[in-house]
C-alpha cells in the first residue's frame, strides 16, 4: 500500500495561497518578446516582427558564487529568476531590469503536483 504524502488538497492549498508565498519577494523587470510579423509566402515560416516589450513580476536572486545546474556552470554575476507559468518563456528574446540586459541561459518548468513556475538562470549581455 503506498503511502500519499502530498494529497490533491495539498496541491491545490499551494496553488491558491502561491501569490500570498510571493509577496515581497518579486521585482519588476521589462521582458522584450519575439513576435511574429509575417510568414514567408513560399514556406509558410514565420518571419521575425518588432520585439514585444512587457512589465512582468518575477522572483529576482542572484548567484553570489559558482554552481552546476543540471550539468551548466553557473557562473558569479548570473541570475536564478522565477516567472510564473503563463509567462511564454520560449519566446522571450531579452529581459532588462535596472537598465542592464540579460538573456535566458537556462530553464526549467518545476511546481509540486504540476508545473506552476519557470525557474531561469539568465546571464547579463553585452
């Protein structure tokens, strides 16, 4: 017989109370998406429009030293950010906070009983 630790209703308890868990822990930052201006008239594929820019609340903690996450060194000056799930993470181009740019470098979709957040290590470009 096995032994349910975390219960549907637990799930549920932490999604419904995830906006209380975040106050006074997210910072804006401006988010610039790709977006589709067109499509190709021969092969159908989408052609690249002006960036979208969006203001999104995001959990912010930068990396005070080296690390590995899942096999990617992490270096001091990175960023481990938090988006929530309805954040389109596959087409952001940038991401600016404080007037410096960073880039995505890595992602990962994580949430207890489903996926409910985006963790993110983006790195300062140049």
């Amino acid at each position: 017989m096995a032994i349910k630790i975390l219960t549907t209703n637990d799930v549920d308890w932490i999604r419904a109370n995830r906006t209380e868990i975040l106050t006074n822990r997210t910072v804006e930052v401006t988010v610039l998406f790709n977006s589709v201006g067109g499509y190709d008239p021969y092969t159908g594929e989408p052609i690249a429009g002006e960036p979208v820019a969006e203001t999104v609340s995001v959990v912010w903690k930068p990396v005070t030293e080296r690390d590995l996450v899942n096999g990617t060194e992490i270096r001091n000056g990175d960023v481990k950010v938090s988006f929530m799930s309805d954040v389109s993470i596959a087409d952001i181009a940038r991401l600016t906070k404080g007037g410096v740019d960073y880039a995505v470098f890595t992602a990962d979709e994580l949430g207890l009983g489903g996926p409910n957040r985006y963790e993110c290590v983006v790195r300062q470009v140049t």
